[in-house]
C-alpha cells in the first residue's frame, strides 16, 4: 500500500501530540515523507531501509549518525495485510521512548487500516456513481442488460422510479473556492436528508444532484421537492432549483425520465422565484435546447431594438416578475418595490422603445419568448 504525504502527515501529528516527542514516517525504500520536524522531510534514512529489506521487529539507533540519515531512537516495522509498507520512527534515547514502541506501532497501523478503508470506500462510491451515470442514460433495451451490475450495488434497476434533479446556486460570490464548498456542503445536507428514506437513491450527475424516487404522484412529489428546497435554503447559504421528471413510463424509460427532468431544472434555474418545477408544466421550454444560442441572441436584441445591454437586463427582470404575476400592476410595483405609476411608466416607454406593448396580449408572447431566451444567452447580448 501506498498512502499519500498528507495522511503520513496527518498520522505523524496526531501521534506525536498524544506522545509528545517527534516522530517520524518513512516509506519501503527509505525516505522520510512525514515528520514533525521539517528540516528531515524528504530525507534519506538508512536504518528504516534497513529495517525493511532485512525485515527486522525493531531497529534502535543508539546515536545520531549511527545510520546515514538516522538520529538517536527507536525505528519500527508499519505492516498492512502481512506486508511491510512503511516505517514509524520515535526521536530520542532509547530507554525514554522504547515505552511508546507498540503504542505507536498499534496506532499506526490502525490510522493507515482507517486510510484503507475510506480509499477502498471511495472506489467503491465512485465505481457505484459511475454505474448510475450509466443507467440513466442507457437506452430502453440496454436497461434490462444492467440488472445484473445493479445487483452489485444493491439496486433494481426494474423498481419503478422518479426523477428529480437539483442544484444549489450559492447565495453570495465568494470566490471560486468557497463557493464549491458551499455548493457541496448543500449536497451533503440534501444526501442526509434522503438519506431517512432508504428507497431513495442519490448521486452526483455531471454539475447536479439526482434523486431516483419511488414512484409518486406529481404532487406528492411537488410537496417533498419543496420541503427538501425549503430545509436546505434554510442551512446553506444557497437557492436551489429542482426538475421533476414526467409520469412513470416503465423501467427502462428511465434516460427519457432522466432528460425531462433536466428540461424541468433548467427552466426553474431561469426562474428567479426558483420553485420546483413539474415537465408536465412545461410549454415552450421543452424546446429550447435546441434552438442555438446564436439565434437565441439575435432574437432578444430584435426584440429589444432600441435598448442598451443595461436596459435589457432592467427590462427583462422587470417582465419576468410582471408576467409571473399575471398582468397585475399592482401586484408587481408592490414586489418590485416601486409605485404602480413608475412601472407603468417603464411599460409604456418599452412600448415605445420596441414597438411591441408588453400588456398586449398580441405582444406578450413575444417577450415571455425573449424571457427564456436571456436566461439561457445572457453573456451573449
């Protein structure tokens, strides 16, 4: 075995604060590659490489130099599975650490079985990832031929299923690095909280987190995708967009299920209220994944001829909340925190801007188009 710097160094600190004195970790051939002193790191250290070819219980190294490399204390075998895969020295005279000898050997080689064991985990989780990846987006008759790799992992791939998909988008940008750490501390919190029902199964799908649900109704799922967006935005610092998958099909429908799901996320991303989205309640949102994002843009800037970058992003928030509730000037001044006078002001001058009045229903079809098309093409106008 083969266990990486960090976790030698993270052994030989955690050791070395419960014993006290400084310790040491070589590997197979020799070299120092955890120490609580820097100034050995990555040094040579003849009496472990002894130890190890020779295959010896103990080496002691009575005075420093006695071995090249070597200073004064006690050098003992690490094995994992029968093998000797390292070394663990104790610095110091030997009658003052030979007490610590079996102490540090057993702790050892108990942190090295747990680094094992998360390794061996972590292969299992990602050979387990891999396969779902590949069930979901297998063809109908491929569905049937992955029954047997499913029972590996302890999953039926013939249970009938659900789709939902989410994403957490953090709140706040705070760099690149925190902003991951946010995003899979939501993760995280959204696997715990499935976790209650064992019948549901979860795992990463490329930038999202899917749920493979016992079959449900719509609205029983409706209802769980709001609790779990609720719960989650209320611990994470995060909006989290949810797409449901449409009606139960069969089985080996499930890439199908899959995809109408990913159409539901990615509308409820576009979405600034973010509630969870059903793909029966989809329209022209099924489509829009295949209308190029060229045309996409050239589209908005049609429609908003006459409008600066700045006023398109204005105008089209502005729209989005008006539309969302359903013509009422009222209702959206009072959301948008401004007069109902100001925004019909802004309604008529983008009348004027454009040509197209956005309370006409003649007209209001092309702008909920253009809507949809911003979300997806923003960096593009």
């Amino acid at each position: 075995m083969i266990f990486p710097k960090r976790s030698a160094m993270n052994i030989v600190q955690e050791i070395g604060e419960v014993i006290g004195e400084k310790i040491n970790m070589m590997d197979s051939a020799g070299m120092i590659i955890a120490s609580t002193d820097p100034s050995r790191m990555n040094t040579f250290h003849a009496g472990a490489k002894k130890l190890v070819s020779e295959k010896l219980d103990e080496l002691v190294v009575r005075y420093d130099g006695e071995f090249a490399g070597a200073r004064q204390g006690l050098n003992l075998p690490v094995t994992y599975e029968d093998k000797i895969v390292g070394v663990i020295g104790v610095t110091g005279p030997y009658e003052a650490v030979r007490k610590y000898g079996q102490i540090i050997k057993k702790m050892t080689e108990i942190l090295i079985l747990d680094i094992a064991l998360s390794e061996q985990l972590g292969v299992e989780n990602r050979a387990r990832n891999r396969f779902l990846n590949d069930w979901v987006h297998a063809s109908p008759a491929d569905v049937s031929a992955l029954a047997v790799s499913g029972r590996s992992f302890n999953v039926d791939v013939t249970v009938p299923r659900r789709v939902i998909l989410l994403s957490a988008v953090p709140i706040h940008d705070d760099g690149a690095t925190e902003r991951q750490v946010t995003i899979e501390k939501a993760e995280k919190y959204v696997s715990d909280f499935c976790a209650q029902d064992k019948n549901i199964i979860v795992f990463k799908a490329e930038r999202f987190i899917a749920l493979l649900m016992p079959k449900a109704a719509d609205n029983e799922l409706l209802h769980f995708a709001s609790l779990l967006q609720k719960e989650t935005e209320a611990l994470c610092p995060v909006s989290v967009a949810i797409g449901i998958d449409a009606e139960y099909r069969g089985y080996q429908y499930i890439a199908s299920a899959f995809e109408c799901a990913g159409k539901a996320l990615r509308t409820c991303l576009r979405s600034q209220l973010r509630q969870p989205r059903l793909y029966e309640s989809l329209n022209m949102e099924i489509f829009l994944g295949e209308i190029p994002e060229a045309v996409k843009a050239e589209y908005v800037k049609r429609i908003f001829r006459n409008c600066s970058r700045e006023e398109i992003i204005s105008y089209i928030s502005m729209l989005e909340l008006y539309y969302e509730c359903e013509g009422s000037v009222t209702v959206a001044a009072r959301r948008l925190f401004i007069h109902k006078n100001t925004l019909q002001y802004r309604l008529r001058r983008l009348a004027e801007l454009t040509g197209y009045d956005p309370r006409s229903i003649k007209f209001s079809s092309l702008y909920y188009n253009a809507i949809h098309f911003y979300r997806d093409i923003s960096n593009l106008i």
